[in-house]
C-alpha cells in the first residue's frame, strides 16, 4: 500500500463511523450537561426565594412586634447554612441592623458588590432572585416594611440581602 491511497473499506468505514459517534456523543452530552446545569440553577434559586419569603415575613413580625434580637438571631443563623455567603439585615438609611459575619455590622467588611445589592434592594420593591455575572454566586433581596404596632407601615423600610454560592458541593 501506498502513503497516498486509502486504507480498505473494511479499516476505513468502521474508523469514520467510530469518529462520527464519537463526535455525535460528545455533542449530546455537552448539550445535556449545560441543559443539567441549568435546572440546578433554576432549582436552586426557587429554593431561596421560597426561603428569603418565608425568612423575610419572619423578620418583619418580629420587628412589627419590637423583637429585633429574634430578627438578628434569624439572620444570623444563615450564616450556618454551608451554601450562604452572608446575609444582610438592611435598615432605612443602609446600615446593617444584622450579618451574618459580625466584621460587615459597622459596613466596612461588606464586599464591592454586596454594597451595589444593597442599594438595588433598598430602591426596588419586590423580591428578587439573580445570578451574577459569572454564574457563581446568586443574590436574593426581599424587601421589607415593619413598623411600630397598630401603626401604618413605611412602604420601604428596609430589607434583607442573601448571597449564595453555587459552587459549593
């Protein structure tokens, strides 16, 4: 056999029908993987928004009723959860009423990107759950509004800030 010719029919069609299902395998499973990957997310992101609901309705009985060592001691019981970065208890003005790190309660242990959530939660008046931009990390916010009992609450007063890590096992 010649360098220039082909191999035999019963080498070569065996050999391109092996690299083609090989090729057609590796698409499939990268397609599946991403498909996969994607509803971890979703999952895990309904996961904390019903929790940051139910922790956020938590926090303003608590503080409708004057019980903000019950609020802090909710927010910082997060900070045991193996997939909470920290948590944020928001007030009014900014300041962190309660954290889950005790280095971020005077507001200068808070990351870069934490401090753009946190005005983002104050302005906007919804609960909201969102991947950052690297896919690693998901923010959830909910708002909040408490007041003293048997008057009209503030519509925004404050709210709560949770950031995840996706990456943890």
């Amino acid at each position: 056999m010649r360098w220039n010719q082909w191999p035999p029919a019963r080498i070569s069609i065996p050999i391109v029908l092996l690299a083609f299902s090989l090729a057609i395998s590796a698409i499939v499973w990268w397609v599946d993987a991403r498909t996969v990957v994607s509803q971890l997310q979703d999952d895990f992101q309904h996961r904390i928004r019903v929790r940051i609901h139910d922790l956020g309705a938590n926090i303003e009985y608590a503080m409708d009723h004057g019980d903000q060592a019950y609020a802090r001691d909710m927010v910082s019981r997060l900070g045991t959860d193996p997939f909470v970065d920290y948590a944020l208890l928001i007030g009014r003005d900014g300041h962190v009423v309660a954290a889950t790190r005790q280095a971020m309660m005077d507001g200068k242990g808070i990351p870069a990107e934490a401090l753009r959530m946190r005005d983002l939660t104050l302005r906007e008046n919804t609960l909201d759950v969102r991947l950052a931009d690297q896919g690693r990390i998901i923010w959830a916010h909910v708002p909040l509004r408490w007041g003293a009992r048997g008057r009209m609450r503030n519509p925004r007063v404050g709210g709560v800030l949770v950031a995840s890590d996706t990456d943890r096992p």
